[in-house]
C-alpha cells in the first residue's frame, strides 16, 4: 500500500491557524507563558503551532476563576445557561468547516470523518441547552403525613475536566455542555496532542456569551503536576476523565481525599460478534465503521472480530476487498479514509500487536505494515485465524487493524466476548430476534449496537462497566454528573 499525500499546509490552512489562540484561557483572557508547546501535525511530521505551556500556578489561577463566577453563574437562571448554549451551537454550525479542517490538521482524521465530529459534538450543546430548563426535583407527603418531602437538585460546584486527543471537539462538547447547564464552572485541560481545537472552541464560547470564569483552559506538558495541584484543592467538586484505565485509576486514587465526584471514560475492548444468521452486507457495512472510524482510534472502536466459524472466511473476503479500496493519505486531501495515526508510539503498537498474532499462527490477508513517511501512518490490515493467546485479543488497538477469531457456539461467542477486564461498547449482528434480546442480557458492556457499527448519540447514555469506567456522558444522565441531591423536610403545621 502507498499513500498519496501532500506534505505542507495550504494557504487556507495557514490562515485558519493564525486565527487560534495560543493561550491559556483563565478568567476571560488569554495568558502567554514563557515555555511552549510544539504542537505536529501528524500526517507531515510539521510543527503547526506553538502553544502556552502551564505551570502549576497557572493552574490554580484557572481554579481560581472557575471558584470565583461559581455562585453567579449557578445562580444563573436556566433560560439564559440554555440560550448560551444554543448560540454555542448556532455559532459551530456556522463555523463548521474551520473546526473540521483544524481537527483533521492536528489529528489527522480525514475530513470527511472531522465534519461528522462537528455534528456529534454540535448535538451535545443542543441537547443540554434543552436539559438546561428541565432540571426537576420532586413534591410530596412522607408516607407517614407528618410532613411534606422536597427533593431539588444543585449543580455541584467548579469541575475539573481532562480530555482525550481522539475526539478534540466531541469530548470538550460532552463534557463542558452538562456542566455549563447544571450551573457548574470549568477547568478544561485537552490533550497536548491536539489542543487547538479546544482552544478554538474556547474563543466561540466566549463569542456566545459564557461569562469569564465560567470556562478555563489550561494546556501543559506538566500534567501530573498541575492536575495534582487541583484535584487536591478542596474548592474543587468534581472530576470527568477520558483516557486510559491506569490514568483513571491513579486520578480515582487523587480524588478519594477529596471525596470528589467523579466521571471516567476508560479504556476499551470491544467484541463485534457475527453470527452464522448475520446479514453479512450489515455486518460487513457495521465492521468498517465500528473498526476504521477514527482510524481505529476511538474508545468504542471493535477490536476482536468474533465471527462464526461457518461464515467467517466470506466475513474475512469481503472485508479485505473493503479494506483495500481505501484510499490513505492527509486526512484534508479529498477521498481519504485512512489518515496519519496521531504518533509513533502508536504505528508502533499496531505493528508490535499484529506481529505478536502472526507469530501466534494468525494469517494478514492485507495490509500489516508500517508505511513510509513523512507522517504516521499504519497500512490498513485484516487478520485471520487470531489465537486465544495473542495480545492483539486482550490490548486496545487503536489504530486501523480488524483481527478475526472464531466460534462454533452462541455460548461460546458470549463467552470469548465477555473475556475481558473491559466493557464500554459491544456489536451483535444476528437476525434472530430472540438471539438479539439474549446478547443485550448476556454481554457485559455499558452500551451496545445491534446489527448497527455506530452507536453513539447525544441523547444516549455514554459509558461503560468493569474497568472501562464509572458515570455516563450525555442523555438526560449526563446531566446529572453535575449536579447533587438536596432533599429538604417541612413538617406539617
């Protein structure tokens, strides 16, 4: 496999990139720093921009801040939070393209894949700007009559949010959007992978009227530091996270002293399970999303292929056909589908894993391979005849490689799905109804598609069991991540 890429920015590109900020953003305004952050893009291996890198104390600063406009913006009333929101979201549509194109320079994603990013990411200020005016509580006797109940809810206070590099503009939406409709303030700390996009989306809040204080952004190579320095502060209510499951459980640990709230969105292991009755062009259509998404990178991506021994090697054919069809490159050149992964540390895991599989008897129908540069790029690959024993089966992939193992048995199907320490997302492709309801009460994951590869929806519940984490991100749930109970007694006169 070859790829045809340009290697320097276009004139567009370079316009759109003078226009971001390079700041910390605390308290309304943007703060330069003396040290820096050089921020690549992937595809080119070129420094794109350079971006105020914190200290510990500018982290406090953007505590500070948020601890400061909490009262006012929680006393806020929720018709005002929720047009914010809405104004949010107008101006995103209105400046769709400049997001797409940002995130698909600093990530790499084709650009076709960066514009459905908008639309998620736009649907989580839409939705919680409606969860804005619908936050209830509840009225009523205690059973013994001798008073009346009142049950409210609060927003909990200044929180802590830190994103992932995967999804730049989604995650920042999923996060920040409940927290601004509860009435919390914010400390956003993205990933120094690709920090541009949140801290252009910073700039369109303030557009949309989000008071100073309300939302912060602070970018650092210094983030044990200066996410330590704020978790242990004790004005700090509540922590969201979306990473990797060894950083949520040392950040989990963090909190306890604290007694935060927290939010975690972990890693990820996903079974794609196809039965002998699938429809294979379903599954077939289901397996490129659900795998080649994001490039693979995605937490909610498959990575075990788990097909039924009768249908498999038709499952296999059609997918490599697929599969070789795409076309690889910079992810702003037209017609891409496979763009840069976002570092060589990750080339080199999807490399180390498919290698480790062969070594264990598996077979590469296509791809297999690391592909020339300039840029970080992983052929796309198909693998059959994975065995139980390679790490391919067990360690999130995140990167364009669709590994296939067999089953004889629905028992035997579940069994090898649920053999994980993880469960965020799963697929199911059968056509037998009864089957369909079996696998949504057998397979232990926090969200599931049937005979569908994407799932994710901004009125759903996002989240997962066992160690893919704890809380749910978006539907009328998320909301409620950011706000606590109050229950009130009035006796009876």
């Amino acid at each position: 496999m070859t790829i045809t890429t340009e290697t320097t920015a276009s004139a567009a590109e370079r316009e759109l990139l003078a226009r971001v900020p390079t700041g910390l953003y605390i308290d309304g305004a943007w703060v330069a720093t003396e040290a820096t952050i050089d921020v690549q893009d992937p595809a080119t291996g070129e420094v794109i921009a350079q971006i105020a890198d914190a200290d510990v104390e500018h982290g406090v600063a953007a505590l500070d801040a948020a601890v400061a406009a909490q009262a006012a913006w929680a006393a806020t009333a929720p018709r005002k939070r929720s047009d914010i929101l809405r104004r949010a979201f107008d101006l995103l549509q209105e400046r769709r393209e400049d997001f797409a194109l940002l995130m698909s320079i600093e990530m790499g994603k084709p650009l076709a894949e960066a514009n459905g990013e908008v639309t998620y990411g736009g649907e989580f200020l839409r939705w919680f700007s409606e969860e804005a005016v619908r936050i209830g509580g509840r009225y009523g006797s205690t059973p013994e009559g001798t008073g009346q109940m009142v049950v409210s809810q609060r927003p909990v206070g200044p929180c802590f949010l830190i994103t992932p590099w995967n999804f730049p503009l989604a995650m920042a939406t999923r996060k920040i959007a409940p927290a601004l409709a509860a009435g919390c303030t914010v400390v956003v700390k993205p990933a120094t992978l690709t920090p541009l996009t949140t801290l252009y989306f910073a700039q369109l809040l303030e557009d949309a009227g989000v008071p100073a204080g309300v939302v912060n952004v602070v970018t650092t190579t210094k983030t044990g530091a200066v996410s330590s320095r704020i978790i242990e502060d004790d004005r700090l209510r509540k922590l969201s996270f979306t990473g990797s499951t060894g950083v949520g459980q040392k950040l989990m640990e963090q909190s306890a002293k604290g007694i935060l709230r927290t939010s975690m969105e972990l890693g990820g292991n996903a079974p794609f399970v196809v039965f002998e009755d699938a429809d294979l062009d379903k599954a077939v259509d289901g397996a490129m999303a659900a795998k080649f998404r994001n490039i693979g990178q995605a937490c909610t991506a498959a990575n075990r292929f788990i097909v039924h021994e009768s249908v498999a090697d038709e499952f296999a054919r059609r997918v490599t056909e697929r599969v070789n069809a795409f076309k690889i490159g910079r992810g702003t050149e037209e017609g891409v589908a496979i763009g840069a992964l976002i570092d060589a540390k990750a080339v080199a895991k999807a490399d180390e894993l498919v290698g480790d599989a062969v070594e264990r008897g598996a077979t590469v129908l296509t791809g297999g391979e690391v592909l020339p540069g300039p840029g970080t790029f992983y052929a796309p690959t198909v693998i059959t005849g994975v065995t139980a024993d390679a790490k391919i089966l067990s360690e999130e992939i995140f990167g364009p490689v669709l590994a296939i193992a067999t089953f004889s048995t629905e028992e035997e199907g579940v069994a090898l799905a649920n053999d994980t320490e993880y469960g965020l997302a799963s697929y199911v492709f059968t056509e037998d109804l009864d089957r369909g309801q079996r696998m949504i009460e057998a397979l232990e994951t926090g969200m599931m598609g049937l005979n569908i590869g994407v799932m994710s929806n901004a009125a759903a519940p996002f989240g997962g069991v066992k160690a893919s984490g704890i809380g749910r991100e978006g539907g009328s749930e998320g909301i409620h991540e950011y706000l606590s109970t109050k229950y009130t007694l009035i006796p009876n006169s």
